[in-house]
C-alpha cells in the first residue's frame, strides 16, 4: 500500500509543480512572452544567460528574444487545459454513451457499440487530422476533436461494467423497493462502474496533450503567438544545432508530463485493483 501511495504521490507532485508554474511564471516574467523582444540584442540567448537590460533567462531566448522559460510555462497552461478538458470531455461523453447502452441494450446497443467499433478501428491521429482540417484550427476546435475522437474506449469500458453490475442484488433489490429504471442506473449502478473509466480519463490525459501537441506541431492545433509545446517544437527545429535549447525546453516538459501522467493513470489501475481483490477476499 506504501509503495501505491508513492506511485500516486510521486507524479501528482510533478503535475501539481508543473501547473503551479504555468500560473506563476508567465505572471512574474518580465515581458510578454508572446511578444517580441529586442531581436538584435535578445536573439537565440542561451540558457542562463542575461540580456543588456539585466533580465536573467534561465533557458534563453528563441529567434524573436522571447524568454523561452516563460513561453514554456505558459504553453504548460494551453497542454493542461486542452488535455484535462478533452479527457473530461471525451471521458463524460464515453460513460454517459457506454450506460445508456447496457442499459436500455437492443438497437440502441449495436448501434452505439459498432459506430464505437468503426472509429476504433480508424487510427486516431487519421481522424484528428480530418477534423483538424476541416474546422479552422484553434484549441477549440483540438478540444471537440478529441473529445469525438476519445469517447469510445471509455463507452466500452462501462458498457462491460453496467452489464457485469446490473444482475447484482442489489440493483434487484432497489427495483423490488420502487425506484425507476433511470434512478437505479444513476444512482445505484453508475457509481460502482466508474472506477475503470476514471483510470482510463486520467491515461487519457498524456495521450490527450501528446495529440494536441502534434496537432500544433503541425500547424492544425494552437496558432501562433499563443505559444504551445507542439509550435514552440515546431519553431525551434531550424536552429536545433545553433540553438538547440529553442525545441529541447519545450519538448522536455512534453514528455515529463506525459510521463507523469501516465503514471498517475498505472498508479491508479493498480490501487483499485488492489482495492478490488481486497473486497473479493473480505466477501470470501
């Protein structure tokens, strides 16, 4: 059980440090980080350096002198915001498609589950590059495209625990008392199948800010000035050799949050699982 508390704890922290700079550092920053600075005097700094007007950048300064310390933590809050929310999102849409499935089964069933089928079968960067393409970009638009583009794990997930939790007895209990179908399945069997989906929304995440990072990348996602980790990589791959400092800040905090991220989301699946086969041998 300590060592589940340390798995949780551990990235929790980082992710917690990540968005508190995401808050603070872009306020305490001595310009605009989506603005120009002095290009002349200010151009491709690097990492420690200080300007003629005795501002410190901690990890330089990219082709326009913006502080890239800055322009990471304030992208860190464009990641966290689109790959919370579009994991939210898709994660509340999945569990309310998966249990009205299950639950009312018969057509309504087979159509929900082979539409879910046909966009799994469909890989998703293909289908984030379709939407992206036909909307005009803007983080918006990322977050409704993952969120069409996300529900169907989550929806199949529930779906197979409100068919597991429905024959139990005490939802034959509640409907002997009175309570109408709606009722039970909101208050009664939701409740116990969202610990699946809740594993699923928190590994959601890092896939959430990865795809939203490349969609900017590309120049599908978040559009330039407001910085993302996606454009900021995109901008400093010409000087990776002269400056390589330009894409590598940006791309670290991409996969430390990712990572952090998907390491909540194991944490997680491991303590309830244990919690799970702790119930099984009570109930034995």
């Amino acid at each position: 059980m300590r060592r589940l508390e340390r798995d949780v704890v551990t990235p929790l922290v980082l992710l917690l440090a990540l968005a508190l700079g995401a808050i603070v550092v872009p306020m305490l920053a001595a310009s605009d980080p989506r603005t120009m600075g002095d290009v002349v005097a200010q151009r491709f700094l690097p990492p420690f350096a200080t300007d003629g007007q005795g501002a410190f950048h901690l990890l330089g300064t990219d082709r326009f002198g913006r502080d890239i310390f800055a322009r990471t933590m304030l992208a860190a809050r464009i990641s966290l915001v689109i790959g919370i929310v579009g994991s939210l999102l898709a994660g509340a849409v999945g569990i309310g498609l998966g249990a009205l499935s299950a639950w009312r089964g018969g057509v309504l069933d087979r159509l929900l589950m082979n539409a879910a089928d046909a966009l799994l079968a469909i890989p998703r960067l293909i289908l984030l590059l379709v939407c992206a393409a036909l909307w005009r970009p803007g983080t918006l638009t990322v977050v409704a495209v993952l969120v069409a583009t996300g529900w169907m794990a989550v929806a199949r997930l529930v779906r197979a625990e409100v068919l597991g939790i429905r024959t139990r007895p005490f939802v034959e209990a509640a409907a002997a008392l009175g309570a109408t179908p709606p009722r039970i399945l909101w208050r009664h069997v939701l409740p116990n199948a969202l610990g699946s989906a809740i594993v699923a929304m928190s590994l959601g995440v890092g896939g959430a800010i990865l795809l939203e990072s490349g969609l900017s990348f590309l120049g599908l996602g978040v559009q330039p000035p407001q910085p993302s980790w996606g454009n900021m990589i995109a901008d400093g791959r010409d000087a990776i050799v002269s400056a390589p400092w330009v894409a590598l800040a940006p791309g670290l905090a991409l996969i430390a949050t990712v990572v952090a991220s998907t390491l909540l989301g194991d944490a997680l699946r491991d303590r309830l699982a244990g919690e799970s086969a702790t119930a099984l041998r009570d109930r034995a």
